[in-house]
C-alpha cells in the first residue's frame, strides 16, 4: 500500500520552532560575559509554610510578582488582570507556534474554537492552569510578556515569556499577596525550560529551600551553586534517575501530571534497619498510582496508609529501644510524638534515628536527618514530620518540603537526573546564598 505523506508538523519540529521563537523573540541584553545560572532568592511563609520570591517582575511597566514556588507545576500562571495592563503583554492565538508547543508539552488542554464568527477572543490559546494546594483548577489565556530578573541587585535581565493568565479564584489558599505559582515543571513551556532555552543555558536548575526566618535560592542553569561561606554545594550531590510522566504508562486523570517529578525508592530503612512493608506500592502501577513524587506543594510528607504504619513502627522502636525517648499524645495533625526530655540537639538538629530513603542500590541513599524528620510543635514536645496520606493514593509517597529544606536539589531536565546532597547541615553551611557568591555576572 502506498503511503500518503503528512503535513502535521512532528513534536520535535514544534519544540525547534518555539524555542527558535523565544530566541527571536528575546530582549534581553545579553553580553560577551554571559551569566552560566540565574539565581533567585526565596523564603518560607511562616502562615502557610509555602515557599514564595518576589524577584520576578511582569510588564512594561514592571510590577514585581509575589510567587509561590511549585516545582512540579507545568509552567508560570499569574492574575494578570486584577492590578494593571501591560503595554508589552498579548495573548496567544490559536493555531500558532506557541499554543501548538504549550498544548503538546504543558498538559491539560487548549481550548480554541474553531468557528468563523468575529469573536477575537475564541481565537485565543487556553491552557489549564492549577493549584495543587487548594486543588482547583480552571481554564487560563496563553500568554506573552516581558518578565524581569532582578537579583542580584546589580544585574537586570528581562525579556519575553510564556505563562497563563489565571482567574482570581485560583489564588485561594495562596500565601498573603501572592499572585500566582512559579511552575518548575519537566516541560518544555515551564520557566526553567524557557529560561534555559533564552540564555542558552544548561537545561538544569537547582533549589535549596530555607526554613522560616532564613533565605533560600532557586538556581536556573548549572553550577558552582555557592552557598553560605563560599561553598560550591554542587560538588557533594549524588545522583539518581528522574522518573516522569514521559517514561512511565499514562498516569491518573488529573491536570497536567506530566511535569512532576519522580524518583524511584526501593525500600526504607530507620537507624540502619529495613523496614518491612509492601515495595509493590513504591513502583508506579499500569494506573499510574504509587512511586514517589517530590513536591514543594505540601508542607510535610505524606504517606500512604500501610507504609506510614510501618515508617512509624519501626521509627518508635528504634526511638525508644535506642535513643531512650518517651512517647506522648499525638499533636494533630501529626500522629508520632515524643517528650523533648531526652532529646539532645546536634548540628543537624534533634538527634534521633536517621530514616533512609534507599534508591538504585544500597550505596544511594537520601538520607533524612532530625532537621528534617522532627517538628517541635511545643516547649516540650517533637513529632515526626510526616503525615498519613490514606488508602490508596494517587502517590504512595510526596517528599514534602519541611524534609526538602535546607538539602540541594538539582533537577537535571535533559538527563532526567536529580543530583541530592543530603543535609547541608552535614557540610556546616544552608541554603542562604553567598552574598559574594553568585555566578550570575553581566
């Protein structure tokens, strides 16, 4: 049989031509002395433990966006028209380059009518823009606009971007002020992707999320990563496999999975011993349930049902039997708590077992310290930092970002690896950046 040839342009044509369209689309001043990462400041809101920066601006004029962080977002949304009109902003059309791309790689839909009325707006590119926090999700434009970059305070750097227009509803259960989410997503239309494509950077980038009353960074590009004292953290990272959407069957219904992340734990262990549980929940299934997903979404770590029992079992034992510490009644929401009486601090804060999550081999293990596993939640009283997160969830683990602080992450989009290093508390230093230290130079 003959075969008819196609005019349907192929997904790796569309990705040249939308990233040969931020190329030509860039106004940014770009010098002879091009910066090798971007950096950008964040901090912890102590009301809703959401992690936020407020060193992005939007527009001509540029008004300076509070965002909250969501490294699994598919792409930048924003209540562009609650405060002011750009005069550089323009929405999407349909059947573009750029809806084409956003549709293919940004997930969820794009909502185009074809009819021939002389309605403009039906012409305009829709995405589906969500808040993994309030778990609503609704129909936003595609659109472009200037975004600027201005940290550090001696270098400013702005040219056009992608991202969604989102309704006002999808604010709620944001941080005081914020108006939208920074989606650091494994996509093609998230801002890592875009920003890596527009300063011809490394499709990589890093984050270190500080605990309250500290600072943190978001790292776009390679490192060094220079942190407090001058320390490029990038040398202590180990390495293993993202898993996504891409590699993985079809997940669950939902708005845009795809741009999460994913590592593959193989089993746990606490204070050296393996903990008994059913490792068939930490694959993900042909439904695309279970595995383990790295979230800044959710304060703490959630857990499905069986594992959290066996997690916390073993956690106890080992608490009592070996570190001579009482229980006492649960503080909701947290169900595994203990008396302070008996709990003495170290660099790397309450010292109490160590829980590993064990990865590719026995060798490869992220490790979580009392920093990261232990909330005081009174003068007298710590909890383990994790939570239940019932019978049969979409994902049978989500790191949470209380067990993410300070601890490097490198998301490593052209390689799908994440580079770990553990708590940096082990290295004496946390995610404050050094204030010498950025490789951002112009």
């Amino acid at each position: 049989m003959a075969t008819t040839a196609t005019t349907t342009p192929t997904l790796q044509t569309l990705f040249f031509f939308f990233l040969l369209s931020l190329f030509t689309l860039s106004e940014a001043r770009r010098e002879s002395a091009a910066p090798d990462s971007l950096p950008l400041p964040i901090w912890k809101d102590e009301s809703t433990l959401q992690y936020i920066t407020h060193h992005i601006a939007q527009g001509t004029p540029p008004i300076s966006l509070k965002l909250v962080l969501d490294v699994g977002g598919p792409f930048l949304w924003l209540d562009c028209h609650s405060t002011f009109v750009s005069q550089s902003y323009f929405p999407v059309r349909c059947r573009s380059i750029q809806c084409s791309a956003a549709r293919t790689t940004g997930g969820g839909f794009c909502n185009c009518n074809n009819s021939n009325n002389n309605n403009k707006d039906d012409e305009i590119c829709h995405l589906y823009p969500q808040n993994p926090i309030s778990h609503k999700a609704s129909a936003g434009e595609l659109v472009e606009d200037i975004l600027h970059f201005t940290y550090p305070s001696n270098a400013s750097a702005h040219t056009r971007f992608l991202f969604s227009c989102a309704p006002n509803l999808l604010l709620s259960s944001l941080a005081s002020g914020a108006q939208g989410m920074l989606g650091l997503g494994s996509n093609r239309i998230s801002l890592p992707s875009q920003i890596a494509a527009v300063f011809d950077f490394h499709r990589k980038f890093a984050i270190c999320l500080p605990p309250s009353s500290s600072q943190g960074v978001i790292f776009f590009g390679d490192g060094p990563y220079m942190l407090q004292s001058d320390m490029d953290a990038s040398k202590y990272l180990m390495y293993t496999p993202l898993i996504t959407a891409n590699s993985n069957e079809r997940r669950v219904a939902g708005p845009d999975p795809s741009a999460d992340y994913f590592i593959g734990v193989k089993s746990i262990t606490i204070n050296g011993k393996s903990v008994q549980l059913n490792s068939s929940l930490l694959s993900i299934d042909g439904e695309g349930r279970g595995g383990t997903k790295i979230s800044t979404a959710v304060p703490y770590t959630t857990i499905e049902t069986s594992i959290f029992v066996a997690v916390t079992k073993s956690f106890s034992e080992a608490a009592i039997n070996n570190f001579n510490m009482t229980r006492v009644a649960p503080v909701p929401p947290f169900q595994e708590c203990f008396s302070s009486k008996n709990i003495v601090s170290a660099r790397t804060g309450p010292v109490v077992p160590t829980i590993d999550l064990v990865l590719q081999s026995e060798m490869v293990y992220w490790r979580i310290w009392g920093s990261n596993s232990m909330v005081r939640v009174k003068e007298d009283v710590f909890c383990l930092a994790m939570l239940d997160g019932g019978w049969r969830p979409i994902n049978s683990i989500v790191v949470g970002g209380y067990q993410l602080e300070n601890n490097l992450l490198q998301f490593d989009l052209a390689s799908s690896r994440l580079g770990f290093s553990s708590s940096l508390l082990t290295r004496q230093t946390t995610c404050s950046p050094s204030p010498g230290g950025s490789s951002y130079q112009r």
